[in-house]
C-alpha cells in the first residue's frame, strides 16, 4: 500500500512539474516551459520560445535524470520610470515616445540606451516648439535584471513664430502661420507655402537655413490669430478654436508671449532657383505651342527627352494627316532651351474607309464625319467597336492594324483589319476530391454559366487554398484542369475541373505561456482554449478572449506548424496589466446635463477574469450605485455572469423612482456577436409624485431572458454598427410580463455617406407606472421634451422608428437629417393611431470618444396641451 501512495505522489509530481528543468540568467515571468518541454519535443519549443519578446536566446545545458535543462536568457526589464521636469506633458505621454514603458525589455546596452531616450525625447519636444529643451537621463540595473530609468527634463520656453525670411530678406503671405507655435506641423507648412511661392516659373530647392530664436521684450500682438481674420464663418470659427486651444493647452507661455515677455523665433530660408526648361515651336501653324508642349511632354532637357519628343510630334502630325510633315530641333549649350522646326506640309483628305470586317467599316462609315484623316479619332472609333464586341461576349485577342495608302491630290485610302477575338463561356466548374463545405461554398459562389475571365479561375485557385489553411488543411493541394469545347470559328466552352486533395487537418497542439504572474495557468487555458483541430477563427476568438478579459495590457499569439507531427503549436505572450484601477468618465448632453461615471475595480480576482466593481453614476435624473462581481469568461471561454447589489434614484417626466436591490445575470456567447442571458432581480421599489395609484412602496422579483447581437467592425469612430437587443421579463410574484425588441443599425452607402435607423417596439400588461412606455427626448422621438409622449401615466405598448443620413459639408463638420416616428398606447392598434413624428438636423464631429453632436428636431404632430416648441440638442457618443 505504501509502495502504491509512493508511486502515486511521483507520478503527481512528474506530471506537476513537467520533463524540463528551467535555469535562466534573471527570474522569468510565470510560465509553463517546464510542463510543455520535453525531450522528444526539446528542439521544437526551444524555437517556440526564442520567439519570447524578452528572450535573448535559449540553450540547452545538458540532461539530468534524461530531463532536459534549458537556459534561458531574458533581456533586462525596465521596472520603474521617473520623470522629472515635465510641465506641459504628462509622464504618461512621454513614456511611449521614449519606448520606456514599464514592462519593455531593453535589447541595447544601457548607455545606448541612455543616448535613444534623450535624442527621442529632445526631437519630440522641438518638434513641439520648445525649440530649447534638454533631456538628461540615467538607467541603473538591479541584479535580477530589472532597470529603473529616471528622466530629468528642461523644456525650456515654448516659442511661436514671429517672421519668415527668404534668402535674407522678410517672406509675407497672408497664409503663413505667423503667431502659431513653432511645431513641425507649422514648419513643414511654411516650407510647403515658400517652395510653392518661388516654383511658380522655376524649378526650386528649399531647404531651412537656420532658427533665430529671442525672447520678446514688448507685447506679440501675432500670437491672436484674429488679426488675420477672414470673412468667412468657417474661418472665424477655425481662427478662435486656434486661439482658444493655444490658450488652453499653453496658457503660461501665450500670456507671456501675449504680454511680451515670451519666446518668439523667425525662421530662415535659401533658396535656390533654376530657369524652367523652354520650350519653342516655329513652322506650326495648325496646332497651337500649349498643344505641341503636351504632346512633346518634357519634362527635362537632354538628349533622350527630345528625341522622343520629336517621334511623338512627328507621329502626332501624321495621326492629324499630315503625312508629309517634318520635325528636327535645336537645343543650347545650356540645355535649358529647345527650339522645334516644323515643316507641316499639306493635310491628306480621305478617299475611302475600307475593312476586312463590313460591320466596322459601316460603323465607322456612319460616325466618322471628318473630311481629312484622323487617325486618332478612327482608333476612338475602333475602340467603341472593341467594346460593342466584348458586350457581345468576344473578350478575348481582338488586335488591328490599318494601313494608309498615298494618292494622288493628297488623298487617302483607309484599310482596316481586325481580328474581332473570341467568345469564351466558362460553361461548368467541377470540384472533385472534397465535400468540405467552407471549400465548396466558394465554388458556388461563382455562378455558371458565364463569361471566361482568367482572373476567376486565379481567384478560386488562391481562395480555396487559403479558406483551407484557415480550417487546418495546410498541406492542401489545388490543381485546376480545363476542357475546351469548340462550337464554332469564334466560340468556345470551359469546363473547369478543380481537383481538391485537402490532406490531414492539423490538430491544435502545445501552448506556450509567458508573462502571467497572478493570472491561474488554467483561467488562461479556457480563456484560449481551442478544440481538436485548428482553425483561424477560434485563434482570433482566443486572442479576443485574452484582451477582453480586463487582466491583459497587451496579448500577442503566435502560431508554429509542426508538419511533421501535423500540429498547430502556439505560443501566448501576455503582459499583465494593474489590478486595481480606478476610471472615471465624463460626458453632456442637454437631457441629463453632466453625466459622471466612476468605477473602482479590481481585476484577475482570485487569479481568475473576475473583477470587483463599484461604480457610481450620476446625472441631472439620475444616481445609481451598484457593488458586484463580473466575469466575462465564467469557468469557460463560452460563459460570462454578474452578481451586483444597486441602488438607483431616478427622475421622471411624471414621477421619482427608488429601488435597490440584487441583480444577477449569466449568460452564454454564440459565436462572435450574440450572447444569450438569464437575469434574476429581486428588489425593493419606491414609487413617489405619480398621477396614478402606484405611489408607494412594492417587492419585485423578475426573471428575463435576452437575446443580444453587439457588431461593429471597429472601435473607435466604426463605420458598421448592427445592435439587436430581444428581451422577455415576467415577474415572479405578479401578473407582469414585458416584451422589448431594440435595433439599432449604422450603414455606410458611398464614400463618406451613412445611413442609420432605430427600431424599438415594446409590450407589457399588469405593469407599474415605471414598468410601462414613454417616448420622447435625446434617445428617440428628438422632437418632443423626455418622456412627453405617454404621459403622465404612461402606456402598455410602444412603437419607435427613427431614418438618419449623415453626410460630410466641410471638414471636419458632417450633417445628419433625420425624421422620427412613434406612439405609446394602452392597445396595440392604438399605436398607429394619432402617430407622433418629428423631423430634425444635427452638425456633429468625429471624436474618439464618438461623435460630439448638435441636433435641432421640430415635432410635426401637436400633443395637447405640451409645449410644442423646437428642441435643441448637445450630445456626445452613440444613443441606441
């Protein structure tokens, strides 16, 4: 019995601390080499890991006991940052311009180092316009390989443009930034305004001579923009902005500067100009000089540009009919200079058209009006022809040639031959070797019978390869076959037959982890974990996964075939972020004024994506709390749940509202946008100020279930928005139940137009004055005040649609036109009766945070007795 615990405990602890033995010249962030190495694997994952962006390189030292051990030498890590100096940019901005993030391994030697932090640092700051400022900097390593880096930074003033000088002497332009900050974006415009100005009629080199800097000793009246004002409201509005954010980001130095005190700079500048080339014709009298010069299209002067321009003007003349035409040239010593004699000669008229193929030669016939040759409008003519022939279907090997004959009495004779090509229907494509449906979907997505197009065959070829990769099938192999089929002189059929060997499907196989510390190795693995096989989708899910769970600043995941063993290897770099943070967000609109969002959390709870959460949030109508815990990846990559204690109070239209109460949710992902959830509330409500019998107090318990789709193709300023919300609620104790269908989607149409519309029908029956509808205010019916429509009691069935175009004016202003339509009833017929509409305009501007917004809406329908004036709207963010 002893003997079989002892084997027991060994097995465990083989099978715990894994085949490898990990030495390293400084300690490693957690990882699971030691689980994953073995010997028969050894050389693979040593390949795997030296890919580790804190891995310099990875050797292995021997075997003890037939375990491998494996040394691994990590770069040194900085660990802490102090920046010192810094006024006017926050440590937080200047970190990543130096690449000193805490966390960055450093794969330079420190005093190379050393020397990166201050030129990066002292060329961000100049090209700022603190044309002065100094960096002193200084890294010290501990011995576990760890580097504190501390920044010492001088600024210095900020300076502004005072004058330009050109070749000694002062530049005026009224487009010159002229009081703006001395940044690079203004210099660069300078530079751009100067070689604009001197090119006009020659060629130019610009360059920046030098920056005399002083520090102004009376009032630099330049520095307010308003001087130079135009009369243009885009312009004014643009010219205060300016002046405003230059106060605002530096108010310091723009009153210093304001009041003469402050540092200002003229810019110098050489330039050089060279005579454009010139070009003259003489003999020319049927075409003009700007004529000639496009078609002799110099644009330097040497002897290989004007041989060719004399070919392209001789075989222009004869193109125009001139067949007896002459061209020879003069060019100075200089080769600045270049003079064109030209003998034109007569112009040939045209005795006849003549063609192998009577319908061009009818074609031409009846459109070509011109008495004397052209032969740049008869190839117009033929290529018309050309077109009206591929429409026909005979897409492939047309080609002509035509030959001018000479007569008597500077006549012409035309022939044209043309071989008209051949039409070609790609009749049938075959798949053999593979009933893959994601492979065969492809296949069918090319509809046949159609015209042969060689890029189609290209495409399926290309296409099916990669959707087979993207599955696991990396050793797949395509091989296209075609059969031709003759019907007639100019007419032939493809079938293409595609042969399809897929091979095996790479299985998934060893993670490597590096970079979790508090995270559990296992709350990792079912956040990334994948089935059998590989495929590219679950990779991107993993890596979604990883970033969403809060835990993560920063995740990368690679992949390695093992083509030998047909695996799919992967290798997961983490980086942990801080555990406890607290955010706080700020937002207006003129409907709850300041809205105020505070959270205090604590993420990677118990080593697992759990996050405590206390959050306040606060506005005009409303105070809500809530404590809880949220895990968005519960015990699996399929599962989330919450659990929050709330307490809201809110403010109505026609009464004020109190509950609190627990609230829990779990809920189940279905593929990469729909989540379904179950949602049990049990509270303690407080209704006051309502018109109806439902003052007082009342114990809910509800249970809802949710069906939730949440696209956007990006983050920030998304092009592509699709939201679905389906929502079922039913009371435990009462009759209530509650129905809510919400739609919310964003469509771009071309260019920078989009269209938008928002659908919301709701339905409840035994319901409390807050458990019934109202409309009206920012979120729908924009026309009418909050919650207008419906009150004062409120109603059992709703009905909403708004349609919204938003296109841009002028940069960055874009402008929205919307209508909105809908009712509140106590029947569901009644929603179409008396409906409510409004239409409305905003001006908006993208922003990170979203779109900040000013919306004016105008209701159509009148509501007795409520104010039936225009609304106005400020607005920041997306409402749906």
């Amino acid at each position: 019995m002893k003997k079989l615990v002892l084997i027991v405990i060994l097995l465990f602890i083989n099978k715990a601390f894994g085949d490898a033995i990990i030495k390293s010249n400084y300690p490693l962030a957690k990882n699971n080499f030691s689980k994953v190495i073995t010997k028969e694997n050894l050389k693979r994952m040593i390949g795997i890991i030296k890919n580790i962006n804190y891995v310099k390189d990875v050797k292995v030292l021997g075997f003890k006991e037939d375990k491998p051990i494996v040394y691994i030498e990590r770069y040194p890590i900085i660990k802490h940052v102090k920046i010192t100096g810094n006024t006017f940019y926050h440590a937080v901005d200047l970190i990543p311009i130096a690449n000193i993030r805490p966390g960055t391994p450093v794969k330079v030697s420190v005093e190379q180092k050393e020397k990166l932090i201050k030129d990066f640092l002292e060329e961000f700051y100049k090209d700022n316009g603190f044309l002065k400022a100094k960096v002193e900097d200084k890294i010290t390593e501990s011995k576990d390989g760890y580097l504190n880096v501390y920044v010492n930074i001088k600024e210095g003033d900020l300076y502004f443009i005072k004058d330009v000088f050109v070749n000694g002497k002062k530049f005026k332009n009224d487009a010159l930034p002229i009081g703006d900050i001395a940044n690079i974006k203004n210099l660069n415009k300078i530079y751009s305004i100067v070689r604009k100005h001197f090119g006009k009629n020659s060629r130019v080199f610009v360059y920046q001579e030098k920056m005399k800097t002083l520090i102004t000793k009376r009032p630099f009246k330049a520095i307010f923009g308003t001087q130079n004002i135009k009369h243009n409201i885009f312009h004014i509005v643009g010219v205060f902005i300016n002046d405003i954010s230059k106060f605002l980001n530096y108010p310091i130095p723009f009153t210093k500067a304001a009041l003469g005190e402050g540092g200002v700079v003229d810019v110098y500048y050489k330039v050089y100009q060279r005579p454009l080339n010139s070009v003259s014709f003489e003999g020319n009298k049927a075409f003009s000089n700007k004529i000639l010069k496009k078609i002799a299209n110099i644009s330097e002067i040497d002897i290989f540009t004007l041989q060719q321009a004399k070919e392209n003007i001789l075989r222009f003349y004869k193109d125009m009919g001139y067949l007896d035409a002459k061209v020879q040239y003069k060019v100075n010593k200089e080769y600045t200079k270049a003079t064109f004699y030209i003998k034109e000669g007569n112009r040939y008229s045209i005795n006849n058209i003549s063609s192998n193929c009577k319908r061009l030669e009818a074609f031409i016939k009846k459109r070509y009006k011109d008495k004397y040759l052209n032969m740049l409008a008869l190839k117009k003519l033929i290529n018309q022809y050309h077109k009206k022939l591929e429409k026909e279907g005979y897409i492939y090997g047309f080609s002509y040639k035509y030959n001018v004959e000479k007569l008597p009495n500077y006549q012409t004779n035309i022939n044209i031959s043309i071989n008209k090509g051949y039409k070609i229907i790609l009749s049938r494509i075959v798949v053999k070797g593979t009933k893959n449906k994601h492979i065969l979907d492809i296949f069918k997505s090319y509809k046949t019978p159609r015209e042969y197009n060689a890029k189609d065959i290209e495409d399926l070829y290309k296409d099916s390869i990669l959707t087979a990769k993207k599955y696991g099938y990396f050793d797949v192999k395509v091989k296209p076959v075609a059969h031709l089929k003759i019907i007639g002189k100019h007419y032939y059929k493809y079938i293409y037959t595609f042969n399809i060997n897929l091979g095996k499907r790479y299985e998934n196989g060893n993670t490597v982890i590096y970079g979790y510390n508090h995270t559990l190795e296992h709350s990792i693995q079912y956040m990334a974990a994948l089935p059998k096989y590989y495929s590219l989708e679950d990779e991107r899910r993993a890596i979604k996964n990883l970033q969403e769970s809060s835990i993560f600043d920063a995740v990368n995941l690679e992949t390695f075939l093992n083509k030998k063993q047909k695996r799919v290897d992967r290798l997961i770099e983490l980086q942990e972020g801080k555990r406890g943070f607290f955010r706080i967000k700020a937002g207006y609109n003129t409907e709850q004024r300041l809205v105020l969002d505070s959270s205090l959390m604590w993420a990677d709870l118990f080593g697992t994506p759990a996050m405590a959460i206390f959050n306040y949030n606060i506005s005009s109508l409303n105070a809500t709390y809530k404590l809880g815990i949220s895990d968005k990846f519960l015990f699996s990559k399929n599962y989330l749940g919450d659990i929050f204690y709330q307490r809201d109070f809110e403010i109505h239209n026609s009464y004020y509202f109190v509950s609190k109460g627990i609230n829990l949710d779990i809920g189940r992902r279905i593929g990469n946008y729909y989540t379904f959830s179950i949602g049990y509330s049990k509270t303690r409500d407080y209704v006051y100020n309502a018109p109806i019998q439902d003052n007082g107090y009342s114990n809910q318990e509800t249970v809802s279930f949710s069906l939730i789709r949440d696209y956007k193709n990006k983050s920030i300023n998304p092009t592509k928005i699709g939201y679905d919300n389906v929502n079922f609620t039913k009371s435990l104790q009462t009759g209530y139940n509650s129905f809510n269908i919400n739609t919310y989607y964003l469509i771009h149409i071309i260019d920078k137009i989009f269209y938008s519309f928002k659908f919301g029908f709701g339905a409840e029956n035994d319901g409390l004055i807050y458990q019934r509808f109202f409309l009206g205010g920012l979120k729908d019916m924009m026309g009418y005040n909050f919650e207008d429509i419906g009150s004062p009691e409120g109603g059992k069935y709703y009905g909403f649609l708004r349609n919204e175009i938003d296109f841009p004016i002028k940069s960055p202003f874009n402008l929205a036109l919307f209508t909105d339509t809908g009712n509140v009833s106590n029947d569901i017929s009644g929603i179409t009766k008396n409906i409510k509409q409004d239409v409305g305009v905003g001006v908006f501007v993208y922003t990170p945070v979203g779109p900040v917004r000013f919306d004016v809406a105008k209701p159509i329908t009148k509501i007795p007795n409520i104010n039936s004036s225009i609304k106005y709207y400020i607005s920041i963010g997306y409402f749906y």
